[in-house]
C-alpha cells in the first residue's frame, strides 16, 4: 500500500473471539499514538467471519486503529499465522524484520524496544 511507504508497520492478526487478542488491541492503538508521530502504522487485520463483530468491538473499547478484514484468510495464510494473535513488524523498506505469537507485558515491552529500534533508522 503507497500510504505505508517509509513507515515503519505494525502488522496485527487476530480476532475478537481470541481472549489475548481483545487484550492486546487497545495496547496497540496506545502504542501507534505514542509513535505515531515518528513513522509508526499498526493495521490489525481480522480473520473474524463477521466484520460486524469487529466494528462492535472497536466502537466498544473505543479502540481506534485501521483495521482489515482478512474474510477469505489470504493474509494469514501468506504471513503463515500460526497463533493469535501474531504481530509482524515491517521495517521502512517493507522487511519483516521481526515475528511476535502471542500477548503478555513482555511481548509488547519486547514490540517496544523493536518500534525504537526501527524508527531510529532512516
């Protein structure tokens, strides 16, 4: 997508029936403001069956992040998505440069330091 290039992109799947996933959402969208400003894009991209569960939810939690319904499952099978959720996190030349399964304080500190990281580079 052209309106990602030169960002850094925090690539999410999951889903709302996923209990980790509903959880690590809003820490998402805390951490695309906080970083926003420096190149960071969080797209979380759901493999719900029903996009109105997704809308729900973010209306909800006043969750405010761009979000891709992956209906057909293409993107999680390309990205080889093994559990949710799963981050990928795409530096400014479009290079995962790393692979994240899974939520606890440690991950997303773990996502933070990499955020750093990649957005200090040109």
């Amino acid at each position: 997508m052209q309106s990602f290039r030169g960002k850094v992109v925090l690539l999410n799947f999951g889903a709302t029936w996923c209990a980790p996933c509903r959880e690590e959402l809003p820490e998402l969208a805390r951490l695309q403001e906080k970083y926003r400003q420096r190149g960071l894009a969080v797209v979380a991209v759901s493999v719900d069956n029903e996009m109105k569960n997704v809308r729900r939810f973010l209306r909800k939690h006043e969750v405010k992040l761009q979000v891709v319904w992956d209906k057909k499952k293409k993107a999680a099978e390309a990205y080889a998505v093994e559990k949710m959720p799963s981050s990928y996190l795409i530096d400014r030349n479009g290079v995962v440069r790393f692979i994240h399964r899974g939520n606890s304080p440690e991950e997303l500190k773990r996502i933070e330091i990499e955020f750093d990281e990649l957005l200090d580079k040109p």
